[in-house]
C-alpha cells in the first residue's frame, strides 16, 4: 500500500501505544458542540466518511457532491457557496 509521511503519522497516531491519549482529545467537549456543516468533495486530498466526522461535533447539515476537491473554492466556487448559504440557513434558522 502505497501511502506518505503524513498517512504513517496518522496511522501511527490513531493506532498506535499513544492512541487513548488522541481518543480524549477527540470525545466531544463544550468547545466542539457549536454546529457545524461538512461539504465532501470526491477528489479531496483524503476525503473522510460522513460517519467519522459526525462523530467529532454536532454536525447539522451535509452535503455530497459529483466533483471537485481540496480546491474546491476555486473549483466549484459556486457550490461552496451556495453549500455556506444552506448551512447558514440550517443554523439560523
């Protein structure tokens, strides 16, 4: 499996004898309680499972999209925005 420095240490992190250490870092605190929204883009650099980052704050609102990727701001510049617009109206509602 091919893979570079920064997957190792991530692996290493998650997985490795320091690992209960990172599980207390990421059990929900008052900080990440606020909402939050995640828009997945398929040709991200590592996009993550919707089910892994429900698990790190009160997620509110999610999108999927066909195409982009870690620049989607300059990509698909209107459907970010419009995905902001969305999540505002989700949040503030």
């Amino acid at each position: 499996m091919a893979t570079n420095g920064g997957n190792l240490v991530i692996m290493y992190q998650m997985y490795g004898p320091d690992r209960k250490e990172l599980q207390k870092k990421l059990e929900p605190t008052e900080e990440n309680k606020k909402p939050m929204g995640y828009s997945w883009f398929p040709k991200d650099l590592t996009p993550v499972p919707i089910s892994w980052v429900a698990t790190s704050g009160n997620m509110v609102w999610f999108k999927r999209h066909e195409q982009g990727g870690h620049f989607a701001a300059m990509e698909r510049p209107e459907e970010l925005f419009e995905d902001v617009e969305e999540f505002v109206k989700v949040v503030f509602k």
